[in-house]
C-alpha cells in the first residue's frame, strides 16, 4: 500500500466516523466549476491523490463548501485536521534553501499541509463544531501561521519550530510537549493556553498573553518575554536560563531562586 493510499484509507474512516458530508442543495449545480462538478465524497478521495495540484484542488473546494454551507462545516474541519496530522510528516521533494542558498533551518511543510492548516486557521467563526480542532502530533515546522485563528486547538506534541505565528489567536489551545523553538509568537494570544514540558527554546513571545497558562516543566530558554503578560501563568519546574522578561507583568507568578538567578537581567 502506498503512503498516500495509507491516508486516504484513514481519511475515508474520518469520513465515517463524522457522518461524513453532503452538498448542499445550494451548491449543487450552481457553479460550473469545482463545486458543481465534484462531488464532496470525490474531494476526499483526491485528497489521497499522488498529484499535489489535485490535492491542492480539493482543499480549495472544500474551503468553498465550508464557507458556504454551516452543516457540512464540522466534518470539513474533522477531515481537514485529519489530513494535516496525517500528511504534514511526509518528506517534501527536497530541502527549503534560504536566500544564500543554505538549507533553511526549519524547512517549511509540504505545500498541501500548509494550505490545510491555513484554511483552519480562518475557517468561519461562531459555528457549532464537533470540538476543539485537532492536531496533535503535527508536523508543521516553518509553517506560516500569521493571524491564525484557532482558539482551543490541540496540538499536543506537534512539531512547530520555526513556525511563524505572529499575533496568533491561540486562547485555551492545548501545546504540551509542543516543540516551538525558535517559533514566531509575538503578541500571541495564548491566555490560558497549556505549554507544560514544550520546547520554547529561542521562540519569541514578546508582548503575548500568556495569562493564566501553565508552562510547567517547559524549556524557555533564552525565550523572548518582553512586555509578555504572565498574570497568574504556572512556571513551575520551567528552565528560564537567559529568558529575557524585561517589562513582562508577573503578578501571581512564583519563581524559585534559581529560576531568578537564571533570568537574563542585561
């Protein structure tokens, strides 16, 4: 079996377990393109296509359906996860090369994850959804993630270094055992947000709200805290070693002695 017959194997049970989709009558026949021609269940199946352009394609017009019809949103969102945590770990055709030509340190995702991830991150807001998006255990490294709006998301143990998640709307979102070194998070809204045991070496997180999230047992070293709110946030056990907290509100933090010690105070 091949790898991307793999996924459409267990997409297809995603498909299953939610119910799966149906066009709305809305749509149906009224675009001449995509929409009117494809049928949902035919999406799923191109999502499991060796082509990336036909994977590409589905994406897009699924994103359509979602947008359009509030019933089939849940699953879209169901399977569009699905897809990311399944697909996201295959190797893309070569190495990302930076301006000088070098590998780039955190090479980007696969070009069909990233369009997944992004069409979750503004999926329609206010809409009943069969829980909190999941992607755990992705592999989106060097995804850009800029103004992504997941509130709640679930990305335990997910692979984001590198990614760029500038002022990203993250409340509530589950991150423990994330590895976000040298991630993008500047004024992140992740108030409330569970960070226990994550990697934040390097990652910037100045100006963000990290209000009442629990980062026990996480690696901020040399993290970027400036301006950060950290009203109420659980450190304990975490390695501030050089983490700058120039101006951050700590108000309700404990820090032990060596954490103090360890603090970058230059």
């Amino acid at each position: 079996m091949t790898a991307r017959r793999a996924v459409l194997t267990r997409l297809s049970l995603v498909a299953e377990t939610t119910g799966w989709l149906t066009l709305p009558e809305t749509s149906r026949g009224t675009d001449t393109g995509v929409m009117g021609q494809i049928g949902v269940a035919d999406l799923e199946r191109r999502l499991g296509s060796d082509r990336l352009d036909v994977r590409l394609g589905a994406i897009d017009a699924l994103e359509r359906i979602m947008i359009d019809s509030a019933r089939d949103h849940p699953a879209i969102v169901e399977l569009l996860a699905a897809f990311v945590r399944e697909c996201a770990p295959a190797a893309a055709s070569g190495p990302d090369l930076d301006a000088g030509g070098q590998p780039e340190r955190h090479p980007r995702p696969p070009a069909d994850a990233q369009a997944a991830v992004t069409v979750l991150a503004r999926r329609p807001a206010g809409r009943t959804e069969r829980g909190r998006v999941n992607l755990a255990g992705a592999h989106l490294a060097g995804a850009n993630l800029l103004h992504a709006n997941l509130p709640g998301v679930v990305l335990t143990g997910a692979h984001l270094a590198g990614a760029n998640l500038f002022y990203a709307n993250l409340p509530g979102a589950v991150l423990a055992g994330a590895h976000l070194a040298e991630a993008n998070l500047f004024h992140a809204d992740m108030a409330g947000a569970d960070l226990n045991c994550a990697d934040l070496t390097l990652a910037d997180l100045g100006c963000a709200n990290l209000a009442r999230a629990t980062l026990a047992g996480s690696n901020l070293t040399l993290v970027n805290l400036t301006l950060a709110d950290l009203t109420g946030a659980d450190l304990t056990g975490a390695d501030l070693t050089e983490a700058a907290l120039d101006g951050a509100d700590l108000p309700g933090v404990t820090l032990t002695r060596e954490q103090q010690s360890a603090i970058n105070t230059s």
